[in-house]
C-alpha cells in the first residue's frame, strides 16, 4: 500500500490500482475523498449522485507515460436552501476543470516554455518520456500568462519572437513577480502605447535602448520611469570603458607606458600608416599604367604578382 502512494499525483487521490498497459504506459486508478463539499454553500455530503472516470496525463515514470484514472463523484447538495442541486468533485491540486494533463505537468510546461521556448523545450520534454507538440506548449505559456494578476506596479518589455527573424511581438513582463502578465501580437508603438494605456498602475517600466518601446513608453505610461534593464547597464559600461582606453591608448592591456614612450609609439604609428599609404598609391599607379598600355589582367597579375 506504501508503494501505491507514491503514485498518487497529490496526498487527496486515494491510489487502488497500477497497471502497464499494452503500449508500455503506466495507468494509475484512484479516486477523491468519500464525501463532497458543496462549492456554493459548504455544505458535506455522502449521498452519491453518480460517477465518471477522468484520464489525465502525469510524469512519465522509468521512460513511459503515465496516466492517471480519476473516478470523480456527482454529489446531491442536502441543504435545501441552496441553490445547487447536485456539484461533481473538483481538486485544483490534481489538475484544473477541462484540463488533459495535471497541474505539476503543466506547470513543468510553463517551465521550460521559459526556459527553452516552442520546439527545444519539445525535442527535451520528448527525451523525458512527455509527448507534446511545440504549440501546446506555447499555449501552455500564454495560459498562464493569462491567469497572473493584471495589476504589476515593475514590468519588462521586449521582444518576443513568434517565429525566428520572421514574426515579432512585444512579451511584457511582471519583474516583482517575475511572471508573464501578457504577449502582444506585434511590436508596434501603437499596440503597446494601448496596453500602457489600460494599466495606469504601472510605475517603473525596464526596457532596452529600442526607441519604439521609448515612445511607446511616453504615449502611453507618461507617469511611470523609464529604466535600463541589466544587460545594457552592463553593455553600457562595457562600451564606456573601451572607449576610455581607446582615447588614453591603452586597450591593449599590456603594461602601460610612460607619456614620452606613448608619444613615441604614437609618431611610429603614424610613420608606418603613410608608409602603407604610400606604397599602395604606388602599386596602384603602376597598374594604373600597365592597364592603359593595354595589357589584360592576368597579364598584370602575372609581372606585379598582384592577383585580380
């Protein structure tokens, strides 16, 4: 009985049976509590008025599928003064209403739609033992953007690519809460001025150096600040360090010189610069020369020993 726990997808599932099936899959049977609790009133009841079984998917386990057989009871409301007649068990812990697959699964979903995207988080998910397609795991990530709180005091925006160097939107993100609030279908100034618009709660909005997002952020959001996110803080830094090294001439990292060693430097620089000039002004007058004698060019190629 131990053992049939651990296969149980949350503590509420009471496990009767594990089984493989044919295909290789793991089939898990179980059910809910022995009572229900009325969702409008709250009131308990044992009086069963019927039953289904429900198939959703769970974590794969030793390479296979797994799935898990729900028997999910229609309870009778005994209170008379409520308006329900009759409520079917419903545990958001195993899986939401309609749902094909369980909450940790989705969630897992959400996960690598994050970190991976559309078609990688698919070729992996495919060596974990879960089959799913590229879209229904995209769908997984606009569904739970859907579902985090509309109000975000701290949002990111950037691009999002719905199809590599083709299509662009605009992903907005909540950066307190570190979750998706919402993905926008393009990355036009107009589209995310509207959205900036309808949510007049925002504050402090990260963004890169793109001056659509800049206007977008002026239009619509005059009231919030406008911040570097932390990779062009970096970037910004980066390039205002070379350039300070490239003025004092020491980008280089080797051992710095004295001022006369670094004049010194700077006149040889120079000497050999117009030297290079000047021995390529040459060459190119004498080809110059031969051309016009009416020579062809493999023929000059062959006395300069210069290639076309």
């Amino acid at each position: 009985m131990v053992s049939k726990k651990h296969w149980a997808p949350t503590a509420s599932v009471e496990v009767g049976e594990v089984r493989q099936s044919e295909t290789g899959a793991w089939v898990v049977s179980g059910r809910l509590a022995p009572n229900g609790v009325c969702p409008e009133c709250g009131a308990s009841s044992r009086q069963r008025h019927g039953w289904r079984r429900r198939r959703i998917e769970d974590f794969p386990a030793q390479g296979q599928a797994v799935w898990i057989e729900l028997r999910v009871c229609r309870w009778r409301c005994l209170n008379l003064d409520c308006r329900r007649r009759t409520f079917s068990d419903r545990e958001a812990a195993v899986a939401t209403p309609y749902a094909r697959r369980t909450s940790r699964q989705a969630q897992l979903l959400g996960h690598m739609a994050h970190a991976a995207g559309g078609t990688p988080a698919e070729r992996l998910l495919r060596r974990l033992g879960i089959r799913v397609s590229d879209d229904t795991i995209l769908r997984q990530l606009l569904r739970a953007a859907q579902v985090v709180p509309p109000r975000a005091r701290i949002i990111g925006i950037d691009d999002w690519s719905w199809r590599k160097s083709q299509n662009y939107g605009t992903i907005i993100i909540d950066l307190e809460r570190r979750a998706v609030i919402d993905v926008l279908e393009n990355r036009d100034v107009a589209t995310c001025t509207d959205w900036l618009r309808h949510h007049p709660e925002v504050e402090v909005i990260s963004r890169d150096r793109c001056g659509l997002y800049a206007q977008a952020a002026r239009q619509g959001a005059p009231q919030a600040e406008q911040v570097a996110d932390r990779f062009h803080i970096v970037q910004n830094l980066r390039m205002a360090i070379e350039e300070q090294m490239n003025l004092h001439g020491r980008a280089t990292g080797r051992a710095l010189l004295s001022d006369a060693d670094n004049i010194s430097t700077a006149q040889n620089l120079l000497k050999s610069r117009l030297a290079h000039r000047k021995s390529r002004e040459e060459i190119f007058r004498t080809i110059s020369a031969l051309r016009q004698q009416g020579l062809t060019c493999s023929e000059i190629g062959r006395r300069t020993g210069f290639p076309r």
